[in-house]
C-alpha cells in the first residue's frame, strides 16, 4: 500500500508538469516541469521525502533498464547515423570533458564555500 501511495504522489505531480507544458507555452519538456514542481514540493515540505523516497528509490535502481530501448533504435538508425558518426562522437567527448570541469570547480566552489561558515 506504501508504494502504491507514493507513486500516486509522484504520478499526480508529474500530471502537474504536463498541464504546464500544456499551459506554458514554452521549448521545455513536461517532465522538467515535474521535476522542478517536485523539487519545490520538497523543499517547501508539501511534500516529506519519506512519502516517495522508497518508490522513488526503486525508479532510480531500474533506469538503467529504460535505456535498452533507446539503444535498440541507435542500432536501428545506424545508417542514418553512421555518416555522422565521428562529429557527434567529438561533440560528446568535449561536451562531457567541459560539464566534468565544471562539475568540479562548482563543487570545490561549495566546498570552500561550507569551511568558511
């Protein structure tokens, strides 16, 4: 019963996000909609962590699994992208080595910034 709850809190929030895309009439999907509406449920205490942690918890152990699809259709559109291979295999590498960077430095940022209090 605990697990269908809070996937009916989880559910209901990510209905939110979709009537935001429906409404909002901007180039964002509805599920970043959800997901800040859930961050602000949170951080308001509208939502305690404890009402969907187990289910959200179980949602983060079989995300691995929803790439299979994803994969599957690369493998499928391999024509398509083989032409292209090599630039979009650069764009990833320098993209991922620039958001490390970053990752990095904000985080030694935050770091420095917690000793000083």
């Amino acid at each position: 019963m605990k697990f269908i709850q809070q996937l009916s809190i989880i559910l209901f929030i990510s209905f939110l996000g979709e009537g935001l895309n429906w409404i909002l009439p901007l180039p964002i999907p509805a599920s970043v909609y959800g997901l800040i509406l859930m961050l602000i449920a949170l951080q308001f205490h509208i939502v305690q962590l404890e009402q969907v942690q187990d289910t959200a918890r179980f949602f983060i152990e079989i995300m691995p699994v929803m790439f299979i699809p994803a994969g599957v259709g690369l493998l499928n559109s391999w024509s398509v992208l083989q032409p292209i291979c090599i630039p979009v295999i650069l764009i990833t590498l320098l993209t991922t080595i620039i958001v490390m960077g970053v990752t990095g430095q904000v985080t030694q940022l935050m770091i420095k910034k917690g000793k000083k209090k």
